[in-house]
C-alpha cells in the first residue's frame, strides 16, 4: 500500500471511528433522556398521553396556600403541589432557606422556610407533606426584576458552568426525593419582570445548560418545562409583542410547555392581545411540537372570593390597582371567570395535560398586599365562598375529565 492510500485509509478509519462515538453518545444521551421520562409518571414524551383527555389538577403556590386547601377536608387531595426556587441562592449560606429548596450548604434538609412576600416556601417540606404528589418547581434564573439587579451576568455565567455547583445541589435534591417533578426553568421567559430574559440567546444557553447538566448526573422523575407568562400586561408595558419562539431551546430540550392564565379570556385593553389569545399561541405551538401543556400559574386576579368583590387591577389595565370596588355574587364571579377558564381547558385537552391553581389570600401576602406596587390581586381561596367552593368540587369531581389523589 501506497503512502496515498495509506494516508486515506487512515482517514477514513478515523471519520468511521468519530462516526461511530458520536452516533453512540447520542444513543446514549437519548436513551438516558426516555428511561427518564418512563420514570416520572407524567408520560412526558408519550403519544398516548396527549391522546387521553384527562387533566391532572395542582394547587400552588406557597406551604400555607396549600395546607389550608387540603385541610378543609372538602376536596380530594391534589396530585400535584406548586412551588418555587432561586436557583442562585441554593448554596447561599447568607439566605437560611436555601433559595427555598430545603437542604443547607451540606446538603442536610433544614425545617426554614424563605418567603419573599408571597407566602413560606420549602420545596423539600412540600414533597414530605404530599409524598405522591408531583412537585411543579418554578426555578427562577432572573438576574433580578425590572427595578432590581440580583445576580449581574447570572445567565452567561450558567451557561459557562460557573454555577455547576448549584446544578448539582439540585441533582441530589431531586435524587432524594420520591416525587416526580415539573421543573420550569426560567419560568415566564416573556415577562418584562424578569430581568436579562430579554436576551434570548442567553436564556437558551442558560436553560440548556442546566438541562445538560442535569441529565449528565442522570436525575430522572424531572420533566423540564419550558413555561411562557401569555400576559396582556406584558405586551401592554413593552408596547409590542413578542414571539415566543425566540426563546425556544429546542425540542430535546423541552418536554412540556406551560403559560400562566390570571385575566379575563376575552378582554381588549390598549390594543393588546386577550389573555386567550397569548394562550392560544402556546397552545398552537404544542401541538406542532407534540407536547403536552401545563397551565403553571392560574388565579382570578382582581376578585375577592371572601368577600365577594372585584377591583381594578392595575393602572395599564382599568383603573388604580384596589380601587372601583365592586360587590359581586358567585354567579358572577364563576361566570366571569371560572367557566371560561374551565372551558379553555376542556377545549384544548388534547394537550393542556395539568393545571395548577394558586388558591391563596394573595392580599395578606406583603409582596401583592396594599397600596399594591405589584398591583390587586385579590383572594382567589375558593373556599371562601359557600357556592364557589360547592362549584368547584362539582367541576373537579368528574372523574372522567379530572386525574385527582383517591
């Protein structure tokens, strides 16, 4: 054999090898990425899923919100809980909860809760109390808010690794545990609230690099969510609208898709797109991608369910946030806004798969309280009302459309 045709052979034994270790650490990482989504109970990835027209109802989204819910004794358990972590904070001994994961900087669990005005958080203490639930983790990446800068250049020093360590905290956390889990990784990646979203490049470097990392250390019962806000309020600050797919980190990274729901379906204020239609817009989107969606984050901002009233919620969108008070009556109040939420949900079940309910006293909560910075949102306890509550069961007690605890 010539030099030539030595050179050559060696070549193509080398592209033949490269070949083949790329071909296999794909098989590798595939077969890691099914036998974690056979695992979690969710069917993630499965046709027959998105097939079934059942939904599984969740309640959020902090400890107290929830206990009080299962504690009235007259619901059936949900088989899901909501709750949320600060992803940068997890080993910040300077924050005693954790970012609200429950495990110290050694990795031991610790009874503190965080709670950042919106209501005590632990996500550990949640997955104890509710073992067969699935957790819905909202894993917040923000480098802050839109007055407030919290962690500069976090999401480009995720993608570099330089927060490997947090990464693998959340490995062990969700090796430790029984639960399946719904991880929204920088949830509400549309919203103007959170800050450095907006450079979509390294929001999807930032959420891929979790994802990697997390399979790398072989974590399974995690489905990874990749969660819109589909707010009118969001279009209405920024004065345009944006389309989600500029966030999109690519289907192997995504198993389900989520949105946020909080304001009346059909109304127009200032032009903006309805709260319907954002959420068509994901919804649409699922079903070109073949995946299933959760409803993250669903509450009827702006009414009272105690007190039977509704105000305004905000100043971009009726009127100074608490004020023009009105009284209502259930009727109302289901009409306006449950049923055609609970519609929505039954006309999109070939994909909505989960819902998560934040069932709490937003306005004793410092962060949504008076003279409400963050504007009105109300109590959406629907054990507050004789008739709501008694609605409510009646909706969720349909076996056939609702997965629920027995």
């Amino acid at each position: 054999m010539n030099t030539t045709k030595r050179l050559v052979f060696s070549v193509a034994l080398l592209c033949i090898s490269y070949f083949v270790t790329a071909c296999t650490e794909i098989g590798e990482r595939t077969s890691v990425h099914q036998s974690q989504a056979a695992s979690t109970g969710l069917d993630r990835t499965s046709e027959k899923a998105l097939s079934q027209k059942k939904v599984k109802l969740f309640i959020g989204q902090d400890l107290k919100s929830i206990r009080d819910y299962v504690s009235t004794g007259r619901y059936p358990a949900p088989v899901g809980v909501t709750t949320y972590v600060s992803f940068y904070n997890v080993l910040n001994a300077g924050s005693p909860a954790y970012g609200g994961l429950g495990l110290d900087s050694r990795g031991y669990p610790t009874d503190m809760s965080i709670d950042w005005g919106a209501g005590p958080l632990n996500a550990l203490a949640l997955a104890r109390e509710y073992p067969k639930a699935t957790l819905n983790i909202g894993l917040n990446i923000a480098e802050g808010n839109q007055s407030t800068v919290w962690v500069s250049g976090g999401l480009k020093a995720i993608s570099e690794g330089k927060y490997d360590r947090e990464i693998y905290r959340l490995a062990n956390f969700f090796k430790s545990i029984n639960n399946p889990i719904l991880l929204r990784i920088g949830y509400e990646f549309d919203g103007v609230w959170n800050r450095s979203y907006e450079n979509t490049r390294q929001y999807i470097n930032a959420y891929r690099h979790i994802v990697d990392t997390l399979r790398a250390k072989r974590v399974s019962k995690v489905a990874f969510v990749w969660q819109a806000s589909a707010s009118p309020i969001d279009d209405i600050i920024e004065s345009k609208h944006e389309d989600i797919r500029a966030w999109y980190p690519g289907d192997e990274y995504v198993d389900w898709m989520g949105l946020s729901w909080f304001l009346p379906p059909n109304k127009v204020v200032k032009s903006s797109k309805t709260q319907q239609q954002l959420a068509n817009e994901v919804i649409r989107f699922a079903r070109i991608k073949r995946k299933p969606v959760i409803i993250a984050e669903a509450s009827p901002q702006g009414y009272d369910i105690g007190a039977m009233t509704q105000a305004n919620i905000s100043p971009l969108w009726d009127g100074t946030s608490g004020e023009g008070l009105r009284q209502m009556n259930e009727n109302q109040v289901w009409k306006d806004w449950f049923m055609p939420f609970f519609d929505y949900i039954r006309n999109n079940a070939d994909v909505i798969k989960a819902v998560s309910y934040i069932n709490a006293d937003w306005d004793s909560q410092g962060l949504w309280s008076a003279p409400y910075p963050n504007g009105y949102w109300g109590d959406s306890r629907v054990q507050g009302n004789i008739g709501i509550s008694r609605r409510w069961l009646l909706e969720i007690s349909d076996q056939s459309f609702w997965v629920l605890e027995k």
